[in-house]
C-alpha cells in the first residue's frame, strides 16, 4: 500500500514538472525571422500623411519556417506620432498581382492605433537612423508559405503629425521590398490587382517579418 502510493505521488510530481516545464519553453520561445529582415544601415523617409506604404514580402525569399503566427515589427525614425488609419497583409500568387486573401493587421487589438513614437515607454529617445524606434505589431494568426506572395500595406491618415512623422527604410540583407502611393490602398477585396505605385527598393517601415 505504501509503495502504491509513493509510486502515485512520484507519477504525480513527474506530470507537474513536465507540465512546468513545457510551459516555461513555450513562454521562452524566441522569435524566428521567417524572411531576412533589415540588416544593416536604414535611412529615413518623410512626409506620410495620405499615403500607403506597401510592403512585398516574397515567397521567393521566404526561409520555410513552419509557424502558425506571423508578427511584423514597423521602423520609425522622428516625429511624435503615426496615425494609422489601417493595416493588411494581402496574399497572392507567387508572382501575381491578383488578390486572394485579405487578413487584418492590428495593434493593441485594433487596425487603426495612433503609435506614440515621441514617448520613451514606446521608443528609445531620440529617434534618429541610428537610433530607430522599432514598434512589434500584433501576432497575426497566419502561416506564410514560400508559394504564395504578400503584401503588407499601411495607410497613414491625412494630418500634420504623420506630415512631420518618418518612417525607416533600408536595403542591406533584405528580401523585403516596398513603394507607396499617395491614396489608401488598405481597403483592396479578393479578385482586385495589388498596384504598382512610386518604385522603392528596400522595405517602407516594414522591417522584420518573425515568428513571434
């Protein structure tokens, strides 16, 4: 009887350590670049109010990372704040133009926030291309495949604080690419084309694509 129950309470313990422990590695997980995000010098870009900053995240350049959410983190350069008006990840083919998906992009649970960038709880003070405030949006619940291409595009309402407000840019060990167009490009439905706008060739404030 009693080794019964010693045997029970060492099986017990045994489960509430596994437990502990799968629970502590999934809480340690770091994040996976799931593309090779910006890796080097980045430059500044201003004046963004009325504009759409898209972002193409290659299935080309994917590393094939198996994971369940995809986080983007946004770079800022100066200004006060970014007023968002709203934020998408469009999926196409890879190597179409064509719609097929639209998912919503949010922070703080909501796709339109107003980012305090001039708040040092938000960004390290002050912002500047060698010291960027990088800012990590909310998870979105989507698995990236290398057979498919997106889009992250953000628009940035009309007014004077995104007219001062500048983003971060940069080409070095990127596979990220971007433009932007003066109009909100964010509310696009599935069957319409992605557009071409004002050519860029490193990512607008897109900087990392991870795992977490």
């Amino acid at each position: 009887m009693k080794v019964s129950a010693k045997f029970t309470l060492a099986i017990s313990l045994l489960l509430i350590t596994l437990n502990f422990v799968n629970v502590a590695a999934a809480q340690t997980t770091s994040p996976i670049n799931l593309i090779a995000g910006v890796g080097g010098p980045i430059t500044a870009v201003g004046s963004w109010a009325n504009y759409s900053a898209l972002n193409l995240i290659p299935g080309a350049g994917q590393f094939g990372v198996a994971s369940a959410n995809t986080v983007l983190y946004m770079g800022f350069t100066g200004g006060t704040s970014a007023v968002v008006s709203n934020m998408v990840i469009y999926k196409t083919a890879r190597g179409g133009s064509k719609i097929t998906s639209v998912t919503p992009v949010k922070r703080g649970g909501i796709s339109n926030p107003v980012i305090n960038i001039s708040s040092s709880s938000t960004c390290p003070q002050p912002l500047s291309v060698t010291n960027p405030c990088i800012v990590r949006l909310d998870p979105v619940v989507l698995s990236l495949s290398p057979l498919f291409d997106y889009y992250f595009v953000v628009y940035f309402a009309n007014n004077a604080a995104n007219q001062s407000m500048s983003g971060a840019t940069g080409t070095y060990k990127t596979s990220l690419s971007g433009w932007y167009i003066a109009a909100d490009e964010t509310h696009l439905k599935v069957g319409q084309s992605i557009p071409a706008g004002n050519a860029g060739t490193g990512p607008f404030f897109l900087m990392y694509v991870m795992s977490n």
